[in-house]
C-alpha cells in the first residue's frame, strides 16, 4: 500500500492519485463448497418433491436452483474482479462484483415468479403429500444451507458476497418453515398448508431481494455507496485549511469493495504540496473508506475550468 503524487505544471494543476487497493477476500473454497452441496441438495429435493407430491418442496429446489446460479456467477466475478487493469478496462473487472450481485437479484425475482405460479394452481387444487418425506429432506436443507451461509459470513461487507450469503440465510429459514409446514400437515391434513407456505417463500424472497436489488442497481448506474455521505465528504474538503472552495466533486463505486473520488480543490494561497494531498487521501480513506481519490488543485478561484458548472458532469 503506497502514497504517491504526480505533479502537472500545465495549467497550475495538480494532480494526486492515492491508491488503496484492498484485494477482495478469496472465498473461492467457500464458493466451491457451496455450488456442489447445494447443487446436490437441489437435486435430492427435487426429486423428493415429485415423489411426496410436495409444492413447498419443489418451491424450495427452485429456489435453491437459482441460489446455485448465484452463487456461480457471484464466485465468477469474485474471481474476474482481481484480474489486473488493462490499457482499456483501466479498473480492471472489478465491477463484475456490482453485475453479479444485480443478477442475482434478478434471478431470484425470476424464480419467484415462477414458484408463485405453481403455488397458485396448487391453492387452488390442494393435493395430498408425503408429509414425513417433506420434514426429513427439509431438515437436511436447514444444516446444508446454514453450513453454506457460515461460510460468507464474514465477507458481508462486500454485496456480492452479501447477496450469497442472505441467499443461503434465506434458504435455511425457509427450509425450517417447510419442516413446520410438514409437521402441521401430518397433524391436521389440512393439505392447503403446502402452496400457502410457497407464498410465503415467495413473499420472503421477494422482501430480502428488494435491498440487494436496489443496491446493486445503484452501484451499477455509478451512484454514491449507500454507506458514504456525499455532504458529509464535500464538508470535509472544504474544511481543509488553504481550501477556499471545491467543485466537480464525484464519488462511485468501482467494485462493490472499493470506492473512487474525484474533485478540484480552489486554494487561493498557492499550491498545498505533496504532504497536503497525501494526507487528504488518507484521511478520506480512513474517515469514508474512499480508498481511489484523485484531487486537482486550482490556485485561482477565477480560473476556467470548463467542469466548475454544478451541471456539467
């Protein structure tokens, strides 16, 4: 990790690039781990939902399957995020990690739309299910799924990670819902209790993915991390001493671990010096965990900058 600064005299600029690059933790075991135990699990669920007649089941694989594809294309960005930046993907592929997590959510809007159908139908004409068979392959759900979630647990700071891990959350809880299902249905017969709990997984999935969804679109379309007040980091700037005023102020995610900071310092009093901007970017990495800040420095507050406009991007 390293501070440096690179001086143009052109136009009484300068310019100071303070790089942290945090490399995202590698959870390829915990990926790897998780793919083939719930790709196997899907399987054996599935197969048991045909055989007990049981939508919550059927409903649970489905989503399952799409929890699967997630965490393929979450461990696909999380591998293509540490490539090294080229002469034209200059930030490398980490913005994969922001792809992944909006797929994601996508996906498990789709398999939702598709559960919810099913259960519908099945509302409608309750059928008869294996209610013992349902209890026992839902239990293995709730300690594979559990396991699974363990292993992200501590990369929920990151959302790509984030969203495989309430994935996984979300799986073992509703694997315990569709264990009381089965128990209340031994109890009483009532086999309605089967698809009416597949919209409550529906409807469970639905509420957890909305954040994830939201966030990520966020990140995707280049706004401010939610966990950054941009008043917050322009206040700061500005109270910096020789700083008479700031302007072209942006700040944007470029992975869904790392953050990017550009903006045009005015200071009247002359140039601040290297330990200036060295330690500005430090202070914004520790006080915003902005850790890619670029800051231009403009002696005059009557130059021309053709970027001062608040409209202009």
């Amino acid at each position: 990790m390293s501070d440096h600064a690179h001086r143009h005299n052109d136009h009484d600029h300068d310019h100071h690039e303070h790089g942290h690059v945090h490399a995202p933790v590698d959870f390829g075991r915990a990926f790897a781990i998780g793919v083939i135990l719930n790709m196997t699990f899907v399987v054996i669920e599935a197969a048991y939902g045909f055989l007990s007649n049981s939508t919550a089941l059927l409903a649970d694989a489905g989503h399952n399957l799409s929890d699967v594809m997630g965490l393929l294309v979450a461990w696909i960005a999380a591998v293509l995020s540490k490539r090294p930046p080229t002469p034209r993907l200059t930030y490398g592929l980490r913005n994969t990690s922001i792809l992944a997590a909006l797929l994601n959510a996508i996906l498990l809007l789709i398999a939702s739309g598709s559960i919810l159908l099913e259960a519908i139908q099945r509302l409608l004409h309750p059928e008869p299910i294996a209610s013992k068979t349902v209890i026992v392959v839902a239990a293995i759900g709730i300690v594979i799924n559990g396991f699974t979630a363990w292993l992200f647990s501590s990369g929920k700071d990151d959302i790509n990670i984030r969203g495989a891990y309430l994935h996984m959350v979300a799986d073992a809880a509703l694997s315990f819902g569709v264990v009381l299902t089965g128990i209340a249905i031994m109890l009483t017969g009532w086999f309605w209790l089967d698809p009416a709990f597949s919209l409550l997984i529906v409807a469970v999935i639905v509420w957890g993915t909305w954040g994830l969804l939201r966030e990520s679109t966020a990140m995707s379309l280049a706004a401010v991390p939610s966990m950054i007040d941009p008043a917050s980091v322009r206040s700061y700037l500005c109270s910096l001493q020789g700083v008479a005023s700031i302007h072209d102020l942006h700040i944007w995610p470029m992975s869904t671990t790392e953050t990017a900071l550009t903006a045009h310092l005015v200071t009247p009093g002359g140039n601040p010096g290297d330990a200036f901007l060295v330690e500005t970017c430090h202070q914004l990495n520790h006080r915003f965990k902005i850790g890619h800040a670029t800051l231009q420095i403009e002696i005059s507050a009557d130059v021309h900058c053709s970027l001062k406009p608040d409209h202009v991007i």
